[in-house]
C-alpha cells in the first residue's frame, strides 16, 4: 500500500482532473428515479465501475442530511448493497454541509475513511424532483491511491504488488541462508585455528576473513532487497526513490569489492605475489563504480530539481486560474 504522504502529493499534480471525474460521475447518477430501482442502480454501478474502478462508496442523503439507503460498495469487481449505516446523521460532515450551501457539486479534501479505512476523496451534489425541488444528497467516495494509480497508468502493476513482495522476500530470505553458511563457516575455520594454533599457515587467516566478509556483504544486499522492495514504500515514479535503491545496492557491491580487493592485497604483502595485479584491478574498479555512482546522484539529483521546480510552476499557475474563477 503507498504512504498516505505519497498519495495525498500525487493527488495535488492531478486535482483538476479528479474533481473533473468526479462531478461527471455525480451529474450521471444524480437521478431520484435511478435510487428507487436497487436492481437498476446495481446494474449502472458495475457498468460505471468498469470504466472507473477506482469507485469505493456511493449512497445517498435526505433533506436534512441523514443516510435514507444503503451504501453500495465495491467488491470483487461487483457493486453490493450494505444497509449497516441507513439512518445514520451524516449533517454535520463537510460534503453536506458544502453541498446544502453551495447547491452544485462539492468536493472534500482529502480523509482517511471511517468505513473502510482507506485515503479517500468525496464528492457531493443536489437531487432533484420532478418539481425541481431539492429531496437529497448524492455522496460518492473515491479510494485516492486507486484513483492516483489509474491516473498514472499504474493499476496493473499495483495489483501485481502483493506478488512482487513475495517473490522478494524469498529471495531475501535465500541470500540470508546463504549469510549463515558463510558465517558457520567463517566461525568455524576460527574455531579450527584456535585448536590447533601451532599448525597455522600464514594465509590460512584470510580463508575466515573470505568467508565472513563475504557474509557481511551478501547480509548487507539481502538487507537491501528487504527494505527497498518488501518493507519501505517505493514509488517507481519518483526519481529518488529508484535513486536511492540504485545507490544502496551500488554501495553494498563496491564494499564487497573493496573488502576482497584488500585481502588479495594483505596476502601479497605476505608473500604470494601472484595476487597484487589482480586486487590493484579489483580497487580500481571500485574507484571507477565510486566515481560513477557519484556521476549518477548528483545529475539524477540536478534532474530531479528541475522537475520538481517545473511542477510547483504548473501547480501555482492551476491554484491561480482556479482562484480566478
């Protein structure tokens, strides 16, 4: 599920166009005619949810504010009527009393939803009789994430979000099995040398030093993958977001490099010569991804500052044509 900090940003960019949605579907279904036939209203609620799956609640209001029908909510692809809340006084919530003074289509802020405790959004708008008189309310509430991710082009892969967390979290759970046998045997190489220490060979050390350095490396990406893809919110929209994974597994393979680097280094300074033009080139190349991981932050950051600068310009130019109007 995205962070609620997320969500309420992207609804900013694309405000216009939400509240443009929202008053067609309010205008559609603002018949008194349609509420008075469940079955019909069942069948034009599925029609509706087909083109806009992102609908969460819709029920209506009397006069004075009060839930006269039931909610017909959304699930499993199909509109269904839940009655738990008919009669209940809704005369003191924004979208009443908005709609009540205005009499047009209103719109809330952005909330956290008391029914089913998801970031929403609602709009309101006056029912009227044959007469042209006012007898109710129509209230319907959007799901914000899922309005955002249609929006976005990104319904899809929202819902192929559950699996791609699983499948990470095997992987991580893989690269930390992995973790452990690199420390057993580490720690058991120690042990072995502990027992026998007037039988060490001079590069004996290093194969322990391999085998637990290689562990902390592999726990550091398996960490990694944990956190970025499973435990932390990541919008692949956001340039930092993707930046800041990029950076944390760049890093985690440049420490590896550079510890192994290193060792061969150590084991040429005790004697075995053959190693140093390799672990000369394994540092470098650890210099290389230094450098151009650096590359990478500060132009991808730059990148990142003019979008963001591009964007506040478009906001404050839509904030002043709305008040404008």
């Amino acid at each position: 599920m995205a962070s609620y900090v997320n969500v309420i940003e992207r609804y900013h960019e694309y405000q216009t166009m939400i509240r443009e949605m929202l008053e067609s579907m309010l205008i559609g279904l603002a018949d008194i005619k349609l509420f008075e036939n469940p079955e019909k209203m069942l069948e034009t609620l599925d029609e509706m949810f087909k083109h806009y799956p992102f609908l969460d609640i819709v029920y209506t209001l009397d006069k004075d504010g009060i839930q006269n029908g039931p909610n017909y909510i959304f699930n499993d692809f199909k509109a269904k009527t839940d009655h738990a809340n008919r009669g209940k006084d809704r005369s003191q919530r924004p979208y009443y009393v908005m709609a009540k003074e205005r009499q047009e289509p209103v719109f809330t802020q952005p909330y956290l939803s008391t029914t089913d405790k998801v970031m929403c959004l609602s709009g309101a708008i006056p029912m009227r009789d044959e007469a042209g008189g006012i007898c109710g309310y129509l209230v319907i509430d959007l799901d914000l994430e899922k309005t955002v991710s249609f929006l976005m082009g990104d319904s899809l892969r929202m819902r192929f979000e559950p699996l791609f967390k699983s499948i990470y979290s095997i992987i991580s759970f893989g690269l930390f099995c992995v973790v452990a046998i690199l420390l057993y045997s580490g720690f058991s190489e120690l042990l072995k040398m502990l027992e026998e220490p007037s039988h060490i060979e001079s590069v004996r050390p290093f194969s322990a030093i391999i085998f637990i350095t290689l562990g902390l490396a592999i726990f550091d990406l398996a960490k990694t993958t944990l956190e970025e893809e499973v435990l932390m919110h990541k919008d692949i929209f956001r340039h930092s977001s993707t930046r800041r994974t990029i950076t944390r597994f760049m890093a985690a393979i440049m420490i590896a490099v550079s510890i192994e680097a290193l060792l061969l280094m150590f084991k040429s300074a005790i004697g075995s010569g053959d190693y140093l033009s390799s672990a000369t080139w394994m540092m470098l190349s650890a210099v290389a991804l230094m450098v151009g991981l650096g590359l990478y932050v500060y132009l991808g950051a730059k990148a990142e500052y003019m979008l963001i600068a591009v964007k506040r310009e478009k906001l404050n130019h839509n904030s002043n044509s709305d008040d404008k109007n």
